[in-house]
C-alpha cells in the first residue's frame, strides 16, 4: 500500500468525493472552492481523465460541510497539488472498482478491461457495461487504500489541455450565480452599521425611529454591533442610514503614522525569526546596504462580501463565499458556543477575493442578525466602503538588506531582515473565532494580533525572505509585528510579493554597483536549471537584448520560485518613463511542473501580473490617526484598463514534475522587474511601494 | 412615498411602484429579477452595474427612478437574442475572457455601446471606452482581444 495524498488521508471514504449516478453523471465533491481561479474546471478535468469518463458527464458539486471532503482553505496556490493530488487517487481508486466489478459481470480478464468515455468493456467493444450501469452494484462507501495508481502522464487526455471554463458561460450569460443573487423563499435582508474607526466605542443610539420605519423588522444591537433587517434591500438600506445618524461614537487615535510606516513596524513589540543562517561568507571588499517598505494593501474585490444564515429550530444553516467552509464552521460553533453538527455552511462564489476578505465576517454577519428571525433567511451584503475600510489588508512591511560584495562583484555575504503584522487572522486563528463582529459584542471575542503560517505552510512574514539563489552566506531574520491596529491577514502572496521586491530590488543595486549586467548577475548565482530556464525565457521574450535602445524606456527583470518550493517564474518589465511611470509590457516565463490547463494558467499568470503591477504602481490603504480614509475607488485607485500593460506569457513545459499551483508565481517577480526597468529608466530607485510619480521625483530629489 | 414609474427594460414596457429615489440597480434586480446586473459600489465608480440608458452606458446603481423614468434600459440579459448570445458574449467565451466574472456584466454593456457607436475599434478605442468599468482579476488583456473578436466577426 502507497501512502495517500495528504487531503485523501483525511478525508479516505471514497463516497465523500464522488457519486456515480444509474445515468452516470460523476458528481465530484472537492473541499476546495471557486474564486474565479478555474479550479473548478481544473478538478473536473482530473477527474474525468482518471475515471476516463466525458468531461460532459462530471457535475462539480458546491462544497458544503457535511457532505463533502474537508480540505481546509482554498489558499497559497495548493489546490492543484493537493485536491489535485488526492482527486487524481480518488478517481484512479474508483475506476479499479469499476474496472473490477465490469469484469465479473462480463466474464473479462481484468487485466483486459479499457474504458472509454464512461463506458467499460472488452478492447473489441463487444462486451461492454457503463459506469452509470454498474452504480447500484459497487460500494464506494469505503476507506481509499492507494491500492490503485493513478495515470502517468502519457495516459492523460484532459490534463494538459486548454478545456474552457465551466462557470464562465453564466457568468458571460449574466445568469445568477453569485451569492449576492441568491433568493430564499421568505428571504430578509441585512445591513451592519458598523463603527466609524477600528477602536470607536459607542456612546449611545437610539433605536425607536428606526424600527418604524418601513419595512424594518428588527433592529439589533450587541455591544457596538449594530445592524438592521428588512423585507426588502431598499428598505434595509434606508434603515440603516437613519441607524448609521442615530448612533453616537467617540473616537480613538490608535493608528500608526502613514508616512512613517517603517517606524511603526521596527518599533514593536515583536516576535522575531531567524529563518535561515547558514553557509561561510567569502571575502567581502565592499558592503552595500539598502530599506525597502510596502503600505497596506486592500484585496478590493469589486463584489462587496455578501453571507447568509438562516436559523431554523435546532439547525443554523450559512451561505459563504469563504475560502473555508469546515474553519468558518467552526469558528462561528466557536464564538456562540454551538455544537458544530448543528451547522451546515455551504460555499457560493463571489468575486475574486485574493486572500482572506470579509467573506467569513459577512457570514457571521448573517448570523448574528438572524438569530433575531429564527425561520426566515436573512441575506447581508457589506457595503463598498465597509468592504475597502473593514476587510483585512494585506499589511505594511519593511525590510533591511545589506550584502558583501567579492572583488569580482559577486555576493559573499547576505543578511535580510523583515518587519511585518502577521498575514493571517482566519477564521479559528490564535484559538480566536477570528470573526470581525464577534470582537465588536457586548461579551467580545477579541482579535489577537494576526500570526503567520507555520514555515511548512509557506511562512507569512517570512514568504521568500530567503533568496533563491546561491550565496556562500545567507542571514534572514523575520519579525512578526505584535500590535494589529490595523487588521490584516491573508492577501494573495502573503510576504513573498514584497519579499521578492525587496530581494531583486537590490540585486539589482548590486549588479550596478558590480557593473554587471542585471540578468548576467543572477545566472552567475543560480544553478537551477529550471530557473536559469524561466530567467532565460523571459528575457528572450522580453527583448532584454535592446535594453538601453530607447530613451526615457527602461527594463528590469524579476525572478523568484514561489516560497522556494512552488512556481518559478520571472518577468522581464517595459517600462517608459516621460511624465508618468507606465508599464508597456510584462513578458513572463512560467514553470508550474506538469500543467494541467494551459490557458488556465495563462489567465493567472496575466491576472496576477496585473494585478502586481496595480499593488507596485498605485494602491495604498490611506489613514488619519484614527480612521481609514480611502473608502471608495477614488481614494483606493486600483489599474484600469488604459493603464493595463501587455502581458506575454511563456509557459515552460515540464509534464513529468508534479503540478503546483499558478495563482501566485507572477505578483513579487512582477514588481521586482517594474522597480527595476524605472531604476534603469531614471537611474533613480524607488524602494517604498506605490511606485508614484511623486515617489520618483522625491528619489531623484535625494 | 411610492409612485408609478414606466420604463421599458430589454424591450419590454414596464411599471413599477417605488420610491422616486429607489435605484434603478434594486428594481432591476429585485423587482425585475434581472441579477445580471451587479452592485459592485453604489457611487457610479466601478462599472459593475452598468446598463444601457437610452444606448449610453450609464451606473444604475446611482439612478434614481425618477431619473429613469420614460426611458429604454438595456440589461446584459438584454444584449442576447433569446438563446442567441450577442457577438461580445460569444467573443468573451472564445477568448476565456473572465475570472470571477462579476465585472463582466457592466463591461459587455459598455462594450455594446462602443460597438454600437464604432464598430471598428482599435486597441485604444476599446480601453478607453471600458476605462470606467474596473476589473480587479486582471483580465483586461483578454477583454480587450475579445472585444477586438467581435468586432472582427472573428467568433
């Protein structure tokens, strides 16, 4: 017996993954969820692959606890190498099964049975049965035993096509499929009031005005929860305006200096790491030494987040667009002391997320105001500017490097110091329900300062701190900040796209301090071939051969493996700089092992170039000293279409390495290598992200 | 205080009891049960909820009824001629032009409109007529070949 992949282990009844229908439809039960990523389409197509059915005959069914696998989050691009992973044994298991029970009822040689499209037979076709035929006679309500093998990679026919998207045709179709269009019958609608800043208290509100107002059928109030129900959104909306007037609110000044971020964050208290301190440094002639910060970052998904709850008798039953369904459940069991079999949280999508967003706080949201109307379905959506001044953000880092250089220019010495609030304050984290509102009830689950994944889980504040390259010494050290004034958590990456920014960014003051050539400089460092390959790629792609042929047009390169272990990706940038900065053109080689959808992983690979270079040129959460400021897409300006450079994406064929995941290669090479073309462009760096025209002319006032 | 309003939406005439200050987005998505059309911010700022108003695309999230009265709305459901998808949604489909999907209703409306208007756009042409409209996944590459596709009569 194989040992299983590590969901499968946890999950091993077969039946909890999939059902074969008498017509034979496969429904497919994942714990990993839609995020607009094409997970979804990569999953079916893994499953039909091994169970060699039609991809037409695979139903995907919406994670629901209870019923399905738990897979934990949907987060850190795993989904393809571990739902992937487990899927493809899953499947591979059941079509023994099958292959079995065809041959004793067609008196066949196992040994001899194909299967083709769903159906299982002799080679001739003569004596043939279907899986939907067999679904009556063979059990799956049994433990997986890795008694089967999954297909090597020339037995695939799906895994490795460019099949479309399976949600994409509602979505172009502009059907309801989101959870903000859910409809229950009887259905309410919430809206929450929340406080004007993170630490206001409520001096008082008057509720009676309120409650006669039309249509409103409760009001709530729980500490500085405040929220509103009514038969319709209009009316829930208006009711809560006229709630948002009659509370009164004293203030606090509790948030950092904005312009002085990396103050704040070296000023602690702090949790400190070494994460790596290794090798002997060569004989350094000179030592060059540089900081580098980030702001916080919004997720500033376009969809506010949006839950529903219904409490019925003894059930309470939650629809999330969480990236966790089993530790939303939990959670909520957790901060109202309920048994957890009493829940049922079923997953919807929204829009994109990028990390952890308000989507779990919007569920508790739900159900907090429906405990108020047991019996009827309250559906709540957050408001723009709750969702821009509420969510997490991605938070504010700061980083130190300093390097020895050889005599012939080379690194001999690396040290690497990071200062960041913790990137994950999930549901469930630091023995918290981590739940937005349950911190704001009279009887308050508190919000302990964000912490970060374990390092096998990819680290937080530490994610790509230490370089992918050779260096004869490497010091890394990771202080995780102990004070959240503003909260954060996970956003897409977590530390590594500022990490990789922070790194490349001085690789390249060393290179032009060694009078080296940018992408000379790290092959002379790298010996892995596979990202020698990407840097090569990219720089072919990218003409990096006519660097320095056009006037005020710079570019810059950025390389990284995604938390040393995943992706590894690098991107050439074009960028020209006149009276503005504006990036041209992205030109991205990719490696994520074996692919299982090529323009799946092209479309991530273009999404998340763009989306890093909206984080690198223009995105800063803005702040007094008491409140958020930038709350609407004014005052949090994200890239729009006439800004949005070309994006070119050379994907690396490697079917015979295992699959990782692609949603997150592309963010820290991306700014590294926008960052660098404006260096080479002005001859001036930048090393505080937004990279803004007035940041450029305040560097080259320096 | 409710008033009768009539508007025709997707061809069809229609009335409708509400506030005068109710927005045409919430009649559209629950009066009409038009879900295609989302609420991405309620300031006009993003595009998600845009619709046709007269043939311009304009943010129903911030029109009133009393603004939208007397005249013809055009919902993303609306672009489709009965199961007939309209070129720009065959196009996004050809070219996998989406993530999440939730901006897409509103950029397929003002892809319309600038269709409409020229029906050969270049490059340009086509991001300066969706630069109201914001796509958070960073699809715009793709959006912007889809609707170059369907000007071409590429589908």
């Amino acid at each position: 017996m194989s040992s299983l992949p590590k969901g499968l282990a946890a999950n091993p009844r077969l039946s909890r993954w999939i059902t074969i229908s008498p017509d034979g439809t496969v429904t497919v039960r994942v714990g990993k969820v839609e995020l607009g990523q094409g997970i979804t389409t990569a999953l079916a197509q893994i499953a039909a692959d091994e169970l060699d059915v039609d991809l037409g005959q695979v139903r995907m069914a919406p994670p629901t606890t209870g019923e399905g696998p738990d897979e934990g989050l949907t987060s850190g691009s795993m989904s393809v190498a571990d739902s992937g992973a487990a899927l493809r044994q899953v499947c591979a298991e059941v079509r023994a099964l099958f292959v079995a029970e065809a041959a004793v009822k067609l008196g066949l040689d196992p040994d001899t049975v194909t299967v083709h499209d769903g159906v299982i037979g002799d080679a001739t076709g003569t004596r043939t049965v279907t899986y939907g035929q067999l679904a009556a006679h063979v059990d799956l309500d049994r433990d997986a035993d890795g008694s089967a093998r999954p297909k090597s990679a020339d037995e695939l026919r799906l895994t490795g096509t460019s099949v479309p998207r399976l949600d994409l045709p509602d979505k172009i179709a502009g059907k309801p499929r989101f959870i903000q269009d859910l409809t229950l019958p009887g259905q309410l609608y919430g809206r929450v009031v929340r406080p004007p800043s993170p630490a206001a208290t409520l001096i008082d509100v008057d509720t009676a005005a309120v409650r006669a107002l039309p249509g409103v059928v409760s009001v709530v109030r729980d500490g500085r929860f405040l929220g509103v129900i009514a038969e319709d959104e209009d009316a829930a909306e208006r009711a809560a305006d006229a709630l948002r007037a009659a509370a009164r609110w004293r203030g606090e000044p509790t948030l950092p200096d904005e312009d002085d971020l990396p103050g704040f964050l070296r000023a602690g208290p702090v949790d400190s790491a070494v994460v790596a301190d290794v090798g002997t440094a060569g004989d350094v002639v000179r030592r060059l030494r540089a900081s580098y910060s980030r702001p916080y970052l919004a997720h500033a998904s376009i969809a506010p987040s949006c839950g529903v709850a219904w409490w019925d008798g003894d059930t309470l039953r939650v629809w999330s667009h969480s990236q966790g369904i089993y530790p939303l459940r939990r959670a909520i069991a957790k901060a109202l002391d309920l048994a957890e079999a009493r829940i049922t949280v079923r997953h919807l999508e929204s829009a994109g997320c990028y990390g952890h967003n308000a989507a779990d706080d919007a569920a508790f949201d739900a159900v907090l105001l429906a405990r108020s109307v047991p019996g009827r379905p309250v559906h709540v959506r957050w408001s723009r500017r709750d969702e821009l001044t509420w969510a997490p953000f991605g938070s504010a880092m700061s980083a130190e490097v300093e390097a020895g250089l050889d005599a012939a220019g080379n690194v001999a010495d690396w040290s690497y110091q990071v200062w960041s609030q913790g990137h994950t304050s999930r549901p469930g984290y630091a023995g918290s329900p981590g739940l937005l509102s349950a911190a704001h009830l009279a009887r308050p689950h508190e919000l302990p300062p964000p912490v970060d994944p374990p390092p096998a889980g990819g680290g937080g504040t530490a994610r790509n701190a230490v370089p992918g390259y050779t260096f004869p010494r490497v010091r890394v050290h990771a202080h995780r900040v102990l004070r959240a004034p503003l909260r954060s958590s996970a956003l897409r990456t977590l530390g590594a796209f500022f990490n990789v920014f922070a790194t490349e960014s001085f690789l390249d003051e060393l290179a032009l301090a060694a009078e080296r050539d940018p992408l000379e400089y790290r092959l002379a460092h790298l010996a892995d071939p596979r990202a020698r390959a990407v840097l090569e790629a990219a720089a072919e792609l990218g003409q990096w051969h006519r660097r320095g042929a056009e006037d005020s047009v710079g570019h810059g390169i950025g390389f990284a493996r995604y938390k040393g272990r995943g992706a590894y990706c690098a991107v050439v940038a074009e960028v020209e700089a006149v009276h503005e900065i504006r990036v041209r053109r992205l030109s991205v080689a990719v490696d994520v092992g074996r692919v299982v959808n090529p323009d799946g992983v092209r479309n991530q690979i273009e999404g998340g170039a763009v989306q890093a270079a909206s984080w690198t040129l223009k995105e800063r959460v803005r702040f007094d000293r008491e409140r958020v400021t930038s709350d609407d897409w004014e005052s949090y300006p994200i890239l729009r279409f006439s800004e949005v450079p070309r994006v070119e994406v050379a994907l690396l064929s490697r079917p015979d390495e295992p699959s990782v995941g692609a949603g997150e290669a592309v963010h820290g090479p991306t700014a590294a290598a926008i960052g660098n073309a404006v260096a080479h462009a002005l001859s001036v760096r930048v090393r505080d992200l937004p990279i803004t025209a007035e940041r450029v002319v305040a560097a080259l006032v320096d | 205080m409710k008033r009768t309003f009539d508007l025709t939406v997707n061809g069809q005439r229609r009335q409708l009891s509400t506030e005068p200050d109710t927005t045409l987005l919430h009649v559209l998505r629950n009066d009409l049960g038009l879900k295609g059309t989302r609420f991405g911010c309620g300031m006009g700022l993003c595009g998600a909820c845009f619709v046709l108003l007269d043939g311009r695309p304009a943010p129903s999230c911030d029109i009133p009824m009393w603004s939208a009265a007397g005249k013809e709305v055009t919902t993303v459901e609306g672009l489709a001629d009965g199961d007939k998808l309209h070129p720009l949604q065959e196009a996004f489909l050809a070219e996998q032009a989406a993530q999440c999907g939730y901006c897409i209703s509103g950029i397929l409306v003002s892809a319309a409109a600038l269709l409409a208007e020229n029906p050969h756009p270049d490059e340009r042409d086509v991001a300066a007529a969706l630069d109201r409209n914001l796509c958070r996944c960073g699809s715009q590459g793709r959006i912007i070949r889809a609707v170059l596709r369907a000007a071409e009569g590429g589908v």
